[in-house]
C-alpha cells in the first residue's frame, strides 16, 4: 500500500525534466503555470483563415445553384397559388349558390388575378388581387379567355365558352426566361383542377 501512495503523491514537486517524465510522475504536476495560460488563448489567425476560406468556397458553390433555382420556385409558387384560387371560387361557387370565378389581368410588368363574384350583371372582385412573381408569365390558354368560372353545381368554364370536357388546358404559368412551366387542367363536368409539367 505503501508503494501505491508513493506513487500517486509525488514527493518532488518541482518541474521535471523530460527524462524524468517516464518515471510514472502524474501529468499534471509535469505543467507550468504559465504553460495553461499560453494554452487557453484561443484560435490562431491561420485555424481562422482557413475556416473563412472553407465558409466562402462553399457559399461560391452554393449560390449561384440556389439562384438558377428561384425561377422554378416562382412559378411553383404561382401555379399553387392559382390553383388555391380556382379551388376557393368553386368552393364558394357552391357554398353561396352562386356564380364565381378566378380572371385574370395580364397587363403591365406582373400578371394578377383574383377571384370574382357574378352579380348578374358584373363581375365583382372578391378578397385581395394576387400576383406572380416578375419572372413569371401567366398565360390563360385557348378558350379560357381571362377568366374560369365555376357555377352553382360545381362545373366549371372558361369564359363560358369552353364547353364540356374532362381535360382542358386552362392556365399555363412559365419563367420567363423560359424552360420550366406548369400547367392547370379543367375538368369541366366536376370542376377538379389538376397540375401538370415540371
């Protein structure tokens, strides 16, 4: 037991000198003082550096990819929100028994379109004017004119000019730049809205 204590209490404190480190001495009496100060200084300028070049290699790489992509998300983002539109006019179309619809106003830089209510003479505009993003093209197709209208018993038209149909191209939503579109498809006896393209 003897032994045991004398070798985990070192009876010379002073420090030690690199022969002497194998002789079983505990580590921490072999460390200066001033030795722990040096060591808690924190990062040198060249561990920084490199972390600042591995930070802006990897924003060269991610950026210019996530900026080709924002096209695509602007018309994913218009061509969803479209189909809200078109979903809330039916369902309104429905619920009211009366006629609604979604136009569209495709003049100047951004194209708009909002859902409207049939008075019997006029169309009114209900809720807030949506637009899509500036590097997105609304293109209403063929008959649909600049409005969908979606009637009390839940069949829908383009510009009442369509006719009857399970499958009618009816928006077409594309970057400007060209590319990428998406397309919204009419059935005209139920009023289901259906995505395509990407």
């Amino acid at each position: 037991m003897k032994k045991l204590r004398s070798f985990l209490q070192p009876q010379n404190t002073k420090p030690l000198k690199i022969k002497e480190i194998s002789s079983g001495t505990p580590l921490a009496s072999l460390i200066k003082p001033d030795m722990l100060d040096d060591m808690e200084k924190g990062f040198t300028l060249v561990e920084l550096l490199v972390v600042v070049a591995v930070i802006a290699i990897t924003l060269a790489i991610a950026i210019p990819m996530l900026m080709s992509q924002m096209p695509k998300w602007h018309v994913n983002g218009t061509v969803r929100d479209i189909q809200a539109k078109f979903m809330m006019a039916r369902m309104r179309a429905i619920q009211e028994n009366k006629i609604y619809g979604v136009a569209f106003t495709l003049t100047g830089a951004i194209d708009s379109y909002r859902v409207v209510k049939f008075n019997g003479a006029t169309w009114d505009s209900v809720g807030i004017v949506a637009e899509g993003a500036a590097d997105v093209d609304i293109l209403p197709a063929g008959c649909a004119g600049d409005r969908v209208e979606f009637y009390e018993n839940g069949t829908a038209d383009g510009s009442g000019v369509c006719g009857p149909s399970n499958d009618v191209e009816i928006v077409e939503v594309r970057g400007t730049s060209g590319g990428f579109s998406r397309k919204l498809h009419l059935n005209t006896y139920t009023g289901n809205i259906i995505m395509t393209g990407g």
